[in-house]
C-alpha cells in the first residue's frame, strides 16, 4: 500500500495499492468523489480534494498514463516522450508505428496547466512527407498536404450533454496556440471533432492538415455514462418504495420527476425515455435510475413507534425462500 496522500502520490490519493485494478480504481474513485464533491461537500478544503481524486483517477485509469507514473512518478509528463516510450515499452496507443506505415511523429502536447494535461500529440506519416520537402529528400515536386493531427479533450458530462463553445490550447513545433472548438450537444466518450486546417503544415504552398480531438468524458459521480444512456443513483425512502411515489431526479439537462412504482425494491432501474445524451442524428439516450432505499439515520420517539406497530403487523419476510 501506498503510504501518503500529496497530490503527486495518485495511489495515496485514492487509498489503493500499486497492484489495484479498474474495478478497485473505479470503486476507490466513486467513493472520494461522491464525498468530496463541492455540490455535497461545504469544506472549503473539499473542491481540492476533488480536483486531486480527479487528476489521480484521469492518470491511473489511463493504462499508458498509469505506466509512465509508475516508471517515472510525479515527474513523467516532464520525460521526453521517445524516452518514456522506450524505457516502458511502449508507445501511446500501441506504440510507434514501423515498416511500410511510417513512423509515429510526436510534435509536443498539452502541459500540466492544459486540459486535464494530457499527453503528446500523435502525427501519423512518412518523415520523408513531412520533411522531404524542405531538404530534397525524396525529390518530390509540388505543393504537399500537411498531415493530420490528434489530440484528446477532456469533457464533463454537463459539457458533452450541452455542448457549447470550449478554448483549448495546444503545444507544436511553432509554439503554443489556442482554438476556438465548437463541441456538438451529445458527444460520447471517443468520439472525434474534427477541425479543419489545424493540423500540420502543407509544404510548397500546400494546405494544413486537419485536427482531430478525441472526446474523453470525465468519470462523475453522479453519473454513469454507458454510450448515449446516463445512469443515476435514486435514494427514496421506505414508505416511498412501499406506496409510490413521484420523486425528484438530477439529470445533466436539469431535475426531472420519475415515478416509483408501488412496492419497489433497491436495485430496481427506472428509465425515463429520450432523458440521456443527445442524439442530433438519431434517437437520444435514455437515462436510467436505480433505486436505493434509505432508511432514517436517527429516528424520533413517534417514528420508532410506527416502525415497531410495522413490525408487529406485517407478514412480509424478504428472506423467505431463501
């Protein structure tokens, strides 16, 4: 087990061990979050909290992230990637490319201070492509077309429900910049956004490739977003569970009412049609409530009463059978 809990130790943060796996990291993660949240959570201290559980899960979760951490610690967003990848093993998304498909080019990427501080950005192409015009390598005539670039954005359920207008910046060969990106409403988590003439530079007076941000969507918890469908907890109490009732949701677009049906039991999922992600070409996600039957922490005299009156009265036993 990992002893500390500093920002920089992720598995401290957390409280997990350096052999945890995905449903340990998950687990770990929803239990911080859910209490650390700053909606929940009054403590000044607690939207620090927050944003270190989250920058811990984003690494670990991240098997590439997760290796590099491990290899180099706090410090391996700062290793040149052509070292990190050899002294790990292996490069991002399976490594550099060889052989008749080109080398795999690394042109900088976002800094810890960018969004989420995600890691280089990958150039798929032929080296003599990109620089044989410069150097006549390869004897090539004419303009040549820049090539396409990749990049991830991290975005929050809300963002990837609503969509909206995001800046982002990016770090290359000519510096830094920064792109005005239009997110459509209902991105899913790997989707790609495409912006026109961003990527690398054409030579000879060829055009710019084009970018591409690969959508991540940022682990909530509150949410659970399974493709278009968003999954919810729904704490309701026994009575409510017993006798129905119509009950109070959050939803990324805003609380919505869904009806407990008369005799529900923990567990059970309620779905309210077309309330998950949108779909601006087809039919939205839905969005789903599980239910989870509270039971008062402190109970007054006249409460206990009508407990004990219950159980007294009541046939129902729920291990029956069993």
């Amino acid at each position: 087990m990992t002893t500390g809990g500093t920002p920089q130790d992720y598995y401290g943060v957390l409280g997990v061990p350096r052999d945890a796996d995905a449903d340990q990291l998950q687990q770990a993660y929803r239990r911080l979050a859910r209490a650390n949240h700053p909606d929940v959570n009054r403590d000044p201290a607690a939207e620090e909290r927050f944003k270190e559980i989250n920058e811990a899960y984003h690494v670990l979760s991240d098997p590439e992230q997760r290796r590099r951490y491990d290899r180099f610690g706090p410090d391996f967003r700062q290793i040149p990637p052509e070292y990190a990848d050899a002294a790990t093993g292996a490069g991002r998304r399976g490594g550099a490319r060889g052989g008749a498909g080109g080398p795999r080019v690394r042109v900088g990427g976002f800094g810890p201070d960018d969004i989420g501080g995600f890691g280089d950005v990958d150039i798929d192409g032929d080296l003599g492509d990109l620089f044989g015009g410069l150097f006549g390598g390869r004897g090539r005539a004419g303009p040549l077309g820049g090539a396409d670039q990749e990049a991830e954005i991290e975005l929050t359920v809300e963002e990837a429900y609503r969509g909206g207008r995001r800046q982002i910046t990016l770090a290359g060969p000519g510096g830094r910049r920064t792109l005005d990106v239009t997110i459509p409403p209902g991105v899913t988590d790997g989707q790609r956004i495409r912006i026109t003439g961003e990527g690398g530079q054409g030579s000879g007076g060829g055009p710019a490739g084009d970018m591409y941000l690969v959508v991540r969507i940022a682990p909530d918890p509150r949410y659970r977003v399974e493709g278009r469908n968003i999954v919810v907890d729904l704490p309701v109490t026994p009575w409510e569970a017993a006798l129905g009732a119509r009950v109070p949701v959050s939803t990324p677009g805003g609380d919505a009412k869904v009806r407990v049906p008369p005799g529900t039991s923990s567990g059970r999922r309620l779905r309210l049609r077309g309330q998950g992600m949108p779909n601006p070409r087809g039919t939205p996600g839905d969005l789903h409530a599980v239910v989870q039957i509270m039971v008062p922490p402190h109970v007054t005299g006249r409460e206990r009463e009508l407990f004990e009156e219950l159980a007294r009265v009541s046939t129902f036993d729920p291990r029956a059978g069993r």
